[in-house]
C-alpha cells in the first residue's frame, strides 16, 4: 500500500503517502468539551474523535489551516511533541513558535514548503482561503488551503490532494484550478458553520458542491460537518446538493476511523 488516508473526526486526518505521516487540523478534545474561537466564543464538541492523541503513529508534520480552537486545541497543545513541524499561516506560526513549536513554517497564499521523507517529497502549497464575508474575515484568524504534492524519488507527482481549509466560496478561489487543474483528491470542509447564529463562516452544502465543481478534483472527501453546535448544515445538505449538481459519483463519504488505500491517480479504494 502506497499510502492511505484516515478520518478522525472534525477536520482531523492522518495522511500517509510514501513514508510521510502528515495529520491535518487537528483536534482530539472529547464529547462534551468546547473549543474557544476567540472574541468570547466557544463551541461544545457533539461527537468523540476516532482516535487519541497518545494513539498517533510518529507524525512528520502537521498541516493546520489556521488557528481555532476545534482545528488546534489545548489536548493538541499539551500532548503534540514540540519539535514537530507545524505547517500553517504566518500568523498562526509566529504564535505557535512562541508557545514552543519552534519548527512552524508559516506561509502566504501561493508560498511553498517541501518536506522530504523515505519514498520521496511532499510540496506542500498555501492556497488563498476566505473565512468569513466582508469586514467581518478581520475578526477571525487567518486561514490558508493546501496543495499537496507527493512527488517519487524521481521528483514525478504521483498524487495531489488538495484540502480546502475553513473558506467560503470566493473568487479568490478561482485560480487554484487554473494552477492545479488535475486534483486527484480533495478534502473540503463543510459544516455550514454560523457565529452568534447568523454569520456564514464556512462552506454549507450548496457551496461546498459548487466548490467541487470549481475545483474539479477526481474524488473528494466531505469533512468537517457535524462534530460542534456551531455547524448548521449536515451532511445530507451536501449530499443533495452534489447530487442535483451531478457530482455524486466524486465524493467518498468515510466513517469516523475509517481509513482508505491512497494509491497514484486513482481514486480512494477500499
């Protein structure tokens, strides 16, 4: 197996490809506890992550798409070893290395950071992101998506999976397919996720399946969606959604846990 792709929970993966370990976002508080998003907001977690912090395999970097309390929590704080890299915005890295994560690498939209491992490289590209409308993005943490690039020794691209980060839809998203118009996996979050009850700050079904149609990947995997009390669209919003935009037959729906074969220019398999 070449590498693999697993759901933990919230936007929590563990990504393996050609002897890279690379986990996303992560957040292992437990049902019940609340994440703080700043400015006196908080959000009660519904649902248990699949797996413990203490259960993770050896991580080589962890790709945070910005600074939240449900994608960056005091478990992950506490617990994470501090010399592991922690690839995210600028800002988010220069707190982070304050608090002892002194490896953090912040980049700026378009920016980019290799990473090598035993099987070959991983480039990793910073793709613009918008977390919220108008003035209102000022009040929350700067977000970035990613593009990874796992090139073989021969420094050939095998696979590229794209996540897309806490963003709503923006033109400012356009040019990531015409940079990258052949994504063979993407990971979109969704959630519909409303603060004080009304503003939209991530993408809900509607968006999140004119998102792939934007995007165009060849498969994509819904995350993020309904692990806090924050998230006002489920998963069957987005589900209708794929389907009346005639995209079903893109998306993997995984389990909690559940963990799929990544193998070059195929789609996830069993």
């Amino acid at each position: 197996m070449t590498g693999s792709l697993q759901f933990i929970g919230n936007a929590t993966t563990l990504i393996r490809y050609n002897g890279l370990t690379l986990l996303t976002d992560p957040n292992f508080l437990h049902r019940g506890q609340r994440a703080y998003l700043g400015h006196g907001l908080s959000s009660r977690r519904l649902l248990d992550p699949a797996v413990r912090i203490e259960d993770l395999p050896t991580i080589d970097a962890v790709l945070l798409s910005h600074l939240h309390g449900d994608h960056w929590d005091r478990v992950t704080h506490r617990n994470l070893p501090k010399e592991t890299p922690v690839i995210t915005t600028t800002a988010a890295a220069r707190r982070l290395r304050r608090r002892g994560f002194r490896r953090s690498v912040g980049l700026r939209p378009w920016q980019q950071h290799v990473l090598r491992g035993p099987g070959g490289t991983v480039r990793i590209t910073a793709l613009p992101a918008k977390h919220a409308p108008g003035p209102a993005e000022a009040l929350l943490p700067p977000v970035i998506g990613t593009m990874l690039e796992f090139c073989n020794q021969d420094e050939r691209v095998e696979l590229r999976l794209h996540i897309s980060g806490d963003t709503l839809l923006d033109r400012r998203l356009d040019a990531i397919p015409r940079r990258f118009p052949d994504i063979d996996l993407a990971l979109v979050h969704l959630g519909g996720t409303k603060l004080l009850g009304t503003m939209l700050v991530t993408m809900d079904g509607a968006q999140g399946a004119a998102w792939v149609g934007l995007i165009h990947p060849h498969a994509v995997v819904p995350v993020h969606y309904d692990d806090y009390t924050v998230f006002s669209s489920p998963l069957d919003d987005f589900k209708h959604h794929i389907e009346q935009a005639g995209l079903a037959d893109r998306v993997v729906y995984l389990e909690r846990g559940e963990t799929r074969e990544l193998a070059p220019h195929h789609l996830l398999r069993r």
